[in-house]
C-alpha cells in the first residue's frame, strides 16, 4: 500500500461508524483493494487484524436455545434469511454458529476434510433458497433497484460462505482437528466436486486446467492418428496375388473432422462456480475444433468469444457475471428466453456442421422449460449436448427438468468432476 492508499483508507474509516465490523470492512476494501484477485488476500488478513466477536454471539446463542434439541433447518434458514434482510450481523452470526454446532459433525474424534464438514452444513441449509428469498423483492421496484438488490444479495451470500468456512476452520482447529487447508493432491482434484470446492480447492482446480487440455489434446491426437476400420474390398484385391490368401488386411483410411462448436453456458446461482472452468478448457482445446463461439446467459444472453480468448488461465466468474445484456429480467436463469434470444439475434451460428454444448443444470425457477427452443437448435445443428454439472442423483428433483430437455439432446453428460468433464469433451471432440 502506498502511502497515498493508507491516507484514503484513514479517510475512508472517518465516513463510517467505527463500531460497525461490516462497515469498516466495506470502507478499507474500497479505499485498498485495486484487483479482483487480491479479496481474497484482503479478508484473510482483515480477519487476522479485526476478528469478529464471539462472547455477545455464543450470549444470544445461549438465550435463544437451551441447546436441549437441534434446530430444524427450515427454522435456522428462516432465521437466516430474516438476518440478512435486516443487515443484522450478530444474528446472521448466531444462525451459522448454530449450523455449524449442529451440523459440521466436529467433535474431535470425527476424522474428515474442512471441505466435508463444511458441505454437511451447506446441504442442511441450501443457501440457494435463501438467495431466492433475498432476491424476491417489491413487484414495483424500477430495474435498477432490482438488479441493486439482486448484486446485494449475491454479496450477502458470498459472505455467508466465507463466514461458515471460518466458522468451520476454527471449530477443527479447537477440537484438534485440521487447522490447516492442505492443498488437493493431483489425483484427488480430478474427482474433487467443483460446484462444492473451498477456496483453496478452487485455485488448486484452476492450476489443473492447462494440463487437462494438454492431456486431452493428446488423447484426441491418438484416436485421429489411428487406424481406420477395415476394407474388405481392398483386402480381398489384394488377396487375390496369393491365391485368395489375405496376408495383409487393408484398412480404410481415417478422415477426421473438426466439428464447429457453439456453447450456450447458463453462469446464474451456483452454476457460476463450474461455467468458468468449461469455457476456459473448450477454448484451451480451439484447436481440435474448426471454430469455438461462446455465448454466456441468466435471464439474458451475451457471446464471450473474444473475451474468453484473451483470457488466460480460467477467467473470473465476476468478469462473465458483469457483461452488459447478461441480466434482462430478475436475475435468475430463463433457458426459454435466452435460448429464443440466441436463435433470433444469431440466426446463422447454427448450421448442419455444428455441435450445439448446453452447459447448465436445466433448473426452471418456476418457468416453462425451453423445450421448443431446444428442439430447434437440435434440429438445425450436427448434433446437440448437455453438459449438467450437478450431480446425476440431482437430476430432476425440485424444479429440475434434465430429463425433458434430453429427449432433444443427443446425449447428456454429468460433469461435476474435472474427471467427468474432461472426459465428456473428448467424446464431444470426435
């Protein structure tokens, strides 16, 4: 920090109630933070230097619950819910303390990442109903006031995250467990859920990206370098100097082809984690395909061709998330107008010679699934996938409707894993 940013972050702290943990927060990452890639940096060493209060939490916690019975999660997320709306931090404090007491499974005996203790708490409180419930607004509100809204309760959420995982990093660390995040070994990161990776999980994932491609580069080059099926004629010909004898088979010859490549990546909710590691391999893999288009969407739809490759490495959900046109509605994802979107504004994208990849978790919110939009783009394409990074035993629960959407797929691909998703590519790729 230059002397000049410290000045700033002094002024900065003069503007807001002192005694406010989060507003203190909010003013030093204002006046110090130039770089999406240094939050992370920013709120370990914020934690390190401010650490929340625990005494008035573990206080109310005590008066609220005589700790005689678990909380029932409809309760706690209510609670939660109710917290967040209300901007009060030592109830939203109280609530995750609660779930992770409960539900963590910490005791010191229990053996088991920071990543698993922290998926038993996400699983009981399923953050993504309470995002629904932040989102869901006056029904009067102007559009700029929703989309306000709907960015502040994603930073709600992305707060919540990181409180539970210091939650969770401190209960292992007072009962002897893990106190430190070990970075995943190679082989463990091909298996490791992306949709449900911590932190320094995520950045282990990004670094695997590359080599991934570079291996299944190799794997295409192999299947394209083989030999081809076998032609009777020829061999019969052939046999006909050795008195019909085949001594030498003759096989056909290989004529692979690069299939042009249209994706179509849904990045709402937490489908937005996994989009940006899809994009970043299909375009570190251009060359195995005569061309990549990328278009990106929630409510809206925007193509991210150019950008995507200028990026290096994997991109930033926040850069995808920030396209103008991205959001039209109320944020959440609307397969039927993105999809009737792209086939009206793009009308040649889709042609006989191209793969049409679908990347999402065909979740509706309550809409009419995009059946007759899917259809089409079948029909106008080679062939059509869909890659669902949900887990398969999450297909068609809730407002899932996967298996609607496959009858006009050629087929579907579960790809909650870099194993998974590396091995879907390559079979796309040929």
């Amino acid at each position: 920090m230059s002397t000049g940013e410290t000045i700033d972050a002094v002024t900065a702290l003069a503007a807001v109630d002192a005694s406010r943990r989060d507003l203190v927060r909010a003013a030093l990452r204002a006046a110090l933070v130039k770089d999406d890639a240094h939050d992370d940096a920013f709120d370990r060493l914020f934690e390190l230097f401010f650490p929340a209060p625990r005494v008035g939490r573990q206080e109310a916690a005590a008066e609220r619950t005589d700790g005689s019975r678990r909380p029932e999660a409809a309760d706690l997320r209510d609670q939660l819910t109710e917290a967040l709306r209300q901007g009060d931090d030592d109830s939203v404090g109280v609530a995750l303390e609660d779930a992770v007491e409960h539900w963590a499974g910490i005791d010191g005996a229990t053996p088991g990442s920071e990543r698993h203790h922290l998926q038993r708490v996400l699983r009981r409180l399923e953050l993504g109903r309470v995002l629904q419930e932040l989102m869901r607004g006056s029904p009067d509100r102007t559009e700029l006031e929703r989309q306000l809204g709907n960015a502040q309760a994603h930073a709600q959420l992305e707060e919540v995250l990181r409180i539970l995982e210091q939650l969770v990093r401190e209960r292992l660390h007072d009962t002897g467990g893990h106190d430190a995040a070990p970075r995943p070994h190679a082989q463990e990161l091909q298996d490791l859920p992306v949709m449900h990776a911590a932190p320094h999980e995520l950045a282990a994932l990004r670094s695997a990206v590359r080599p991934l491609a570079r291996h299944i580069a190799t794997r295409l080059g192999r299947r394209r370098r083989g030999r081809g099926r076998l032609d009777m004629r020829r061999t019969i010909r052939d046999s006909m100097s050795s008195g019909g004898v085949p001594h030498t088979p003759r096989m056909r010859r290989r004529h692979p082809s690069k299939p042009d490549l249209v994706v179509l990546c849904d990045v709402s909710g937490s489908v937005a984690q996994f989009a940006p590691f899809t994009l970043s391999l299909l375009h570190a893999l251009h060359e195995e395909f005569r061309r990549v288009r990328s278009w990106v969407f929630i409510d809206g739809i925007v193509e991210v061709t150019d950008f995507l490759q200028a990026a290096p490495g994997v991109v930033d959900v926040h850069h995808l998330l920030g396209r103008r046109g991205l959001v039209a509605g109320d944020g959440r994802s609307d397969y039927g107008r993105a999809f009737a979107e792209h086939l009206r504004r793009w009308p040649d994208a889709v042609t006989g010679k191209t793969t049409v990849l679908v990347i999402g978790d065909a979740r509706t919110h309550d809409r009419l699934p995009a059946l007759a939009e899917t259809k089409e783009l079948h029909r106008l394409s080679r062939r059509l996938y869909w890659f669902n990074p949900e887990p398969r035993h999450q297909w068609d629960t809730g407002d899932s409707s996967l298996s609607l959407y496959a009858a006009h797929a050629t087929r579907v691909f579960e790809v909650s894993t870099l194993r998974q998703l590396g091995d879907a590519v390559t079979h796309i790729a040929t």
